[in-house]
C-alpha cells in the first residue's frame, strides 16, 4: 500500500466559521476541495464559489428524447408500418397520441434526472480515502470539516496545512490514499 | 404604513384609478348601450363580462392561493401574503360591478341578451324554434333558471366576500395585537375555506361562463376556470411585489428566493394550465359526440371548413400560452432575473386575456342573411373592451390602495415573519 498523500482535513469548531473559512479557501483559489457536516447549510454552495447544477440539462435532453421517441413510435406504427383507421381519425395527429408523447416525456425526463444526478454526484463511489481517517468519521455526528485534495494544482503539504491553519482550523491532518 | 411619501404616493396613484376607473366605466355603460341597437346586441355586455372576468380570476386565483398557504402553514409567503390580502379587498366592487350585467337586460325588458337562457322565448340559431322548446335545455332548467341564478350568485359572492373579510381581519389585527390566535383561526377557516370557495368558482364559472353557451356539455370547465385563475394571481401579485419592491416598501424583503419560489409556482401552474385545457378538448375529441364538439368546431372553422379567425387564436393559445412560458420558465435565470420574470407574467397576464376572450366571446349570432341562419362571433378588440378592462382595472387598484393605507407594508407580528425575511433558496 502506497503512503501517498490524498488531501488534508482540518476540522472548524461551528457553522460560521466553517462557512467563513469556505469563503477563504474559494478566495485562494483551490479546486479540488469540500466542506463536510451532518447537515445542509444554507448559502454553503456560494461561499464554496459553486456553479449551478448541471443536472437539469440531462432532465432536458431526457425530456426532449422521450418528446422524440413517443411521437415516432406512435407515427411509426399507426401511420407507416400499420396503418389502422381507428374511430375516424386521422393515422397521425399531434392530438390523440399526446398522452403517450407526454409520459413517454416525463419518463425520461425523470431517467435523465436520476441518471445525471447519479453522474454528476461521481456515484457510486464504494471507497474513498477520506474515510481512512478516524475524525472524519465524526462528521456524521458533530465534526465539521474541510478538505483539501492532494490532486490540486496548489496543493503543498506544507503551506495548505498552514493555510488551513491561518483560517480557523484544527485537528490537521493528512489523509493517505 | 409609516412613511409619509409612501402614503402621498398611494393616495394619489388611487386617485388616480379611481377617476380613470369611473371614466373608462361609463365610456363601457355607453357601449353597452350604443350596442343594443347593433344586430349583435350581446357584444357590449360580453366586454364587460371579460373585463369582470379578467379582474375576479386574479382576485379569486388571489384567496386560492392565500388559503392554501394557510393550510400548508407555508413561511415563507408571509410578506407576500399581505399584498394578496390587498388584493382581496376587490370583492364587494366586483360584486357591485357584476349586478349590471343581470340587472340592465333585466329594465330594458329582454332577460337573455347576454345568457341565452335567461329568456325562454330567444329564438334558437338555426331556426329550431325558442329555449324553451330546446330539450336539452328543458332537462338543464332546474339548473338554469333565473330565480336559482341570483340565489347562487349571491351565494357565491357571499363565499368570496366573506372569506376575504376575515382573513383580511385577522391579519391585520394581528398587526396591532400579535395575537397568535389570529394566525390558527386564518388556518381553521381555510380549511374549511378552500372547499366553500372551489365549489362556489367552479360553479361560477359555470354559471356566468360556461352558460353562455347552455348547449354544451363539460367536466373540466371549473378546472380551467381554476388554473387560468391561478396563472393570472400569481403573474398579477409577482408584478404587484416587484413594483413595490424595486420602488417603494418592499425595497429589500422581497428577495430572490421569493421571487424564484413565485416563478416556481408559475411553471408548475403554466403545466397545470396546458393540462387541464388539454384535457377537456382530448376528452370532447375522442368521444366526438356533436353536442360537445360544436363548441371546439366554432373554435376553428366557419362550418364549411373554412378556418375563421379563432383558428389562429386557439393556435396562440397552445404555443404562446402554453409552450413559450413553459420554455421561458423552465430556464432559472428566468425566475430570478426581475426583468425576464416580469415579461413573463406579463406575456402570461396578456394571453389569459386572450383565454378569456377565446372561452366568453366565441357563438352563434342569429343572422337571416347568413347561410346557416347564424354566423359566428368573430374574435375582435372593441373599445369597449378595453375601457372594460380599464374601468374595472381602476376600481380594482384603488381599492387595493385604500387596503394599503390600513395596514402596515409586512405583517411585522405575524409569527412567521422572520422565516419569510429569511427565506432562501
């Protein structure tokens, strides 16, 4: 087992300064990093300078596919391979299979969603490093914690655990892969 | 309300209605009239009845949505909530400006002018003899009759007065008192509130709408008359807040997340909206029975199959009413950026106008000299229309203006005001 470095955690004694601290470690411009607690912070995103979600573009492109393939299928089969007189109606119109285009729609959309959250959320993870330390595993209860990845670009084991340090911090450590 | 410019402001935009409401008023009283000698002598009162409808959808979209917030104890409209309360004042003027349209057919001694019905002896279109002879309204007459029609309106009128007194009471005792009691009381009567006032509109709707055209037959029609209702309150009172907030008391409580939980509710009602209305015409059009589909039929063509001029509007309706909201609201920057939301409630409050004018105007004139004995009514914009909407528009804001010289901008003791000042997305 390699004793290469994943990140540094630093542990903040409350919500504010966990938030503030945030708000620092955005400032200075690191990347790869997160803030953990056992519940959700209003604003956290923000202070972390994150974008939006990119979710809903995969609820669209499901949405727009199941749009898609509802009114090809039904214009497929009733007005190109089989066409079939059913109550006088025309073999393809915008109306009578609208409720098959728009479930087919929701479904989709739905597929797009779980599926895009699933990508976006990097799931499933069945392991990561930060669990080999014993402290994290107290976020769950009451630790509030930042870290910071080894993989970015101004990470220094030296000067990032004295950054950590400057803001507020404690309970440093390193964290191997 | 503590700020004297405020106040001065108030005062003298509801003045303002006022004059201009009571001008544009006679200017439609005078259309009204004028038209009875025209040989589509429904057409003034059909004006006054968009109008009326156009500033009660809002109004009751308004104590829809006020009691449910009470009902589902939701927090974080509570700043919001008493600008609708404002709006809730509208009731006895309406009411007021509603008595016209049954009393003048009334004096002037032809009942049926603008509901058919009303008068047994109106001839049919088409030369099928008088209402009165028509089965299917023979069967409908228990319903609809004159004496069963005031009754209800007066029922309904007291629903829709009576819930908006009280909730309005309370809210602003709560004001001066911080009475919590006040709160629990609001939310006990809507419970109860929402069932009196969704039976009460959806029988309106039928009554004062749907009725225009007795012969039809619908499931939905109270449905509609909700969603479009709701669409309009929630585009009129997200333009109402933005004004207040960009220029005068709101300036700095009414925040994004607000602004962004309002155009959530837009969306999700656009949907509603376009399912409902959907609906009704997907029903109508896989049964295909004549006594429903005629109303879709005078809709699109002129019986021949030559497409008349609702044609397009109904089209506008599927893609301006429904798909260019929807795409618009469905992008976030559309639902916090002010400007892009206010154009939306705007587009939104324009085409329920012309929702409005597509359901009431639309039917059958008698004509001899037309083929069939009759020639539909046509879509047009008449100035009487448009000093309809004003006249009733004017009264409408300046009652509001005179309900926010009564109380204070925010319900400051409320107990979830701090919640609302707070909320965030």
């Amino acid at each position: 087992m390699s004793e290469e470095i994943y990140g540094i955690v630093a542990s903040f004694k409350d919500t504010p300064s966990l938030y503030h601290a945030a708000e620092k470690v955005r400032d200075a411009g690191f990347n790869h990093w997160d803030t953990y607690s056992s519940f959700p912070i209003h604003g956290m995103p923000e202070a972390q300078g994150q974008k939006r979600s990119k979710v809903p573009i995969f609820t669209f492109a499901g949405g727009v596919t199941g749009l898609t393939l509802g009114t090809t299928m039904v214009w497929y089969m009733n007005a190109f391979d089989y066409p079939l007189i059913v109550g006088g109606y025309p073999f393809f119109s915008p109306v009578f299979p609208f409720p098959i285009m728009y479930e087919l729609t929701i479904l989709l959309a739905a597929f797009g969603t779980l599926g895009g959250m699933f990508i976006m959320n990097l799931l499933p993870q069945h392991y990561n490093p930060l669990f080999n330390c014993a402290k994290f595993l107290e976020v769950s209860d009451d630790r509030l914690m930042i870290a910071i990845e080894a993989k970015d670009g101004q990470f220094d084991p030296v000067a990032t655990k004295q950054f950590l340090e400057s803001i507020g911090g404690f309970d440093i450590e390193e964290v191997t892969a | 309300m503590s700020d004297q410019k405020d106040i001065q402001k108030i005062n003298s935009t509801g003045f303002f209605a006022l004059v201009i409401g009571l001008v544009a008023l006679a200017i439609s009283l005078y259309g009204i009239f004028s038209g009875l000698e025209t040989e589509d002598p429904a057409r003034g009162f059909l004006s006054w009845l968009v109008g009326l409808s156009f500033w009660l959808s809002i109004a009751l979209g308004l104590l829809f949505i006020t009691q449910i917030w009470y009902v589902f104890h939701a927090r974080w409209p509570t700043i919001i909530r008493r600008q609708c309360e404002h709006f809730l004042s509208v009731f006895p003027w309406l009411f007021l400006l509603f008595i016209p349209l049954f009393i003048i057919p009334q004096i002037i001694g032809e009942p049926g002018i603008l509901w058919k019905w009303l008068d047994g002896a109106n001839a049919l279109p088409g030369g099928h003899g008088t209402v009165q002879d028509d089965p299917l309204y023979q069967w409908k007459s228990v319903y609809l009759n004159s004496n069963a029609f005031i009754v209800r309106a007066a029922i309904y009128f007291s629903v829709f007065i009576g819930l908006s007194y009280f909730l309005r009471k309370w809210s602003f005792d709560t004001d001066i008192t911080g009475n919590v009691e006040n709160t629990h009381k609001a939310r006990r009567l809507s419970s109860v509130g929402l069932f009196l006032l969704a039976t009460a509109s959806t029988l309106a709707g039928i009554d004062w709408f749907k009725s225009l055209d007795y012969h039809w037959f619908s499931t939905m029609y109270g449905v509609w008359f909700f969603a479009a209702s709701m669409r309009a309150a929630l585009s009129a009172i997200l333009i109402f807040c933005i004004i207040v907030s960009v220029k005068g008391y709101m300036k700095g409580t009414f925040k994004q997340a607000h602004r962004y939980d309002l155009g959530c509710m837009m969306l999700a009602f656009t949907i509603f909206w376009a399912y409902i209305s959907f609906s009704q015409y997907f029903l109508i059009y896989n049964a295909n029975i004549p006594e429903e589909t005629y109303w879709y039929n005078i809709r699109e063509h002129d019986g021949y199959g030559v497409k008349n001029s609702w044609w397009v509007i109904s089209l506008l309706l599927i893609f301006a009413h429904f798909i260019a909201p929807f795409l618009m609201l469905l992008w976030y920057k559309t639902k916090i950026v002010v400007n892009r939301l206010v154009f939306v409630a705007i587009w939104i409050l324009v085409f329920h106008l012309v929702d409005l004018y597509w359901n009431l105007i639309p039917g059958k004139v008698i004509d001899a000299t037309a083929s069939h004995g009759y020639y539909i009514r046509q879509f047009s914009v008449e100035v009487f229309d448009i000093t309809a909407i004003i006249g009733i528009g004017g009264i409408c804001i300046w009652s509001v203006c005179r309900s926010m010289l009564k109380a204070e901008p925010i319900p400051i003791k409320d107990p979830n005001i701090l919640t609302s000042l707070n909320h965030s997305e």
